[in-house]
C-alpha cells in the first residue's frame, strides 16, 4: 500500500501549526489515493540508543514525554499511523542535527509522498535534501483541490497524481478544511541510531552563561575610577539608569554580560553579548558601537549627567 509521510515539527510538546495543515492536507492525499497517512516527529532522547542501521529499533512510546496529548492531535488531524524517531542529537531544523533520524524514518517507511508544512521551522532545511535523498521531486508551494482526482500542484504548472511514478516532495501552504480523525491510531517510536553531524557546531543547543540580563551597567576603568568627581558621576549615571557600577574585578570575569544598556567609562573592556546598546565615554567610537563622548572624560560623564538631570 502507498505511503504518504507528513513531517512533524514541534516547539517543545506542542506540534507546529503548519505541521497540521500539512497534516489535513496530507489526509485528503491518503483518502484519494488509497494510502497509509503516516505522522512523524523526531525528539531528543539523551540516552536513545541507536541500531546499527538505519532502519533503528521499535521500543515503547512511554519513553517520549507528552506523546499522548501528541497521539491524540495528530489522530484528530488524520493520521493513521505516528512515527516517533529518538535521536542523541538536540533536535533543531538543520539536517546536520536531525539528518540522521529523519534519514532512518524515511528508510523504515519508503514513502510515496512525504509534505511538509511550508512555514514549518524543518521545511526549508529538510525538504530539498529529502528530495534529494529519496529522488524525488520537489513540489514547493504545492496545493490541494477538489475534484475527482486530488493534485499537488506548484507554481510552474507541475502536479503529482496517484497513478505517477516516482515519489515527491511538497510543501504545503494551505488546505481547504481539515478533516477529523477518530483517536485509534498506532504509534511506533524508533531508536534511530544518530547524533548530529560532528562536523558542524550547532549554535544554541543550549542556554548561554550570561549575567545582567537586564537593565543599564555602567563599566568603570580603574585609571579612571581614581578620579573621586569621575567615580560619583559613575555612580550618579547609574542611579539616573537604574543599574550598577561594575569595576574591572567583575569586568575580568569570563561571563558575558548581557544588560539592555552598558556604558564604558575610560579604557573599560567588557564582554557583551546579546542585543545591548553600547555606549563609550572618553573614547572614541569604534566597531559595534552606538554612540560616544570623545574627550576628557570627567567633562564628557560631568555634561551626560547633567542631562540626565534635565529628564527626571
């Protein structure tokens, strides 16, 4: 029987909105042509322990957290059969972290036709090299319609029908109605031998080390914490921005700090990270940079200050 594959992506245990318009779609295909729906996710298992091939190992669905509020969308959405892969790997949308698994679901399936949601997180990433893997056609900004016959159609013209050879790939924009399920369906979890590629660095995995998160910092240098009149008005500026003075003992440390606003008084260095606005008092302005007062450095804080004064 054919198999039509509809890749699942989630945020956290909550399953993507247009995984389940591909879904629907995917429901109207399956019915018209006579095939299996089959669901699809791939969730990080640290301890998931692979085959030796592709095709992984089948073992209990109480391994994958929150899989019953997912069992029971995606039936309602349609499917016939869930596929969920285990992987080592920290699940993001780039092949080189889910390749592997995702590589070991298609190779359990032989799908006929495998959708993905267009504006789902995977489908830029996944869908061309699925394609690619599976040869099969890639059909982008594909569409259901009504009729006797059911077509996925992309913007040149191209279509795929039940009775062509070979398989495909579609995204999948929209559906006319989503159909409803009944909540019998089967789940399989496979083990897929994995991990993601070694080669690549995936940036994000996990949460950055970071301090001040919030609010303003004013960054003091110690030649220039000397001047009694300069360290008041440090003082007096982070009191008008309500944050903190940090001298070069925190300055030192290893932690990037990530505050909304961060001000360098003198020859102050500090490691910012994130989004934050970088101000610099006597210095010149330089590479990453968003505004400073050149100069004498007790006259340049002195004259920031006294402006400040003026809005409170």
């Amino acid at each position: 029987m054919a198999c039509v594959l509809v890749h699942i992506d989630l945020d956290g245990e909550r399953v993507s909105a247009s995984s389940l318009v591909a879904l629907a779609a995917g429901r109207q295909l399956a019915s018209s042509w006579g095939a299996t729906l089959y669901a699809a996710l791939i969730v990080h298992d640290p301890d998931a322990k692979g085959a030796a091939d592709s095709t992984g190992q089948v073992i209990s669905a109480a391994k994958v957290p929150g899989i019953d509020a997912i069992e029971s969308l995606l039936a309602k959405g349609g499917a016939d059969k869930i596929v969920v892969a285990l992987t080592d790997a920290i699940v993001a949308p780039l092949w080189a972290a889910v390749g592997t698994a995702w590589q070991g679901v298609i190779d359990h399936l032989r799908p006929r036709l495998v959708l993905f949601g267009a504006d789902a997180p995977s489908a830029a990433e996944l869908a061309p090299r699925t394609g690619a893997r599976i040869g099969a056609r890639l059909l982008l900004r594909a569409r259901t319609t009504g009729g006797d016959e059911v077509e996925l159609r992309d913007r040149d013209g191209g279509y795929v029908r039940a009775s062509d050879g070979g398989a495909a790939v579609a995204l999948i924009g929209r559906a006319s109605e989503v159909p409803a399920g009944d909540e019998d369906v089967d789940v399989v979890v496979l083990a897929l031998p994995g991990g993601a590629d070694e080669r690549v660095e995936i940036a994000g995995s996990s949460p950055a080390e970071v301090a001040h998160t919030l609010g303003a910092i004013v960054a003091l240098a110690d030649d220039a914490a000397k001047d009694p009149k300069v360290a008041a008005n440090a003082n007096t500026l982070a009191q008008r921005l309500g944050g903190v003075v940090l001298g070069s003992a925190f300055l030192d440390n290893k932690t990037p700090l990530a505050p909304e606003l961060c001000v360098m008084i003198g020859s102050a260095n500090a490691d910012v990270a994130g989004a934050a606005s970088l101000i610099r008092i006597g210095a010149q302005p330089g590479k990453l940079v968003d505004g400073a007062l050149p100069g004498t450095i007790d006259l340049g804080l002195a004259a920031l200050v006294e402006r400040l004064e003026d809005f409170k």
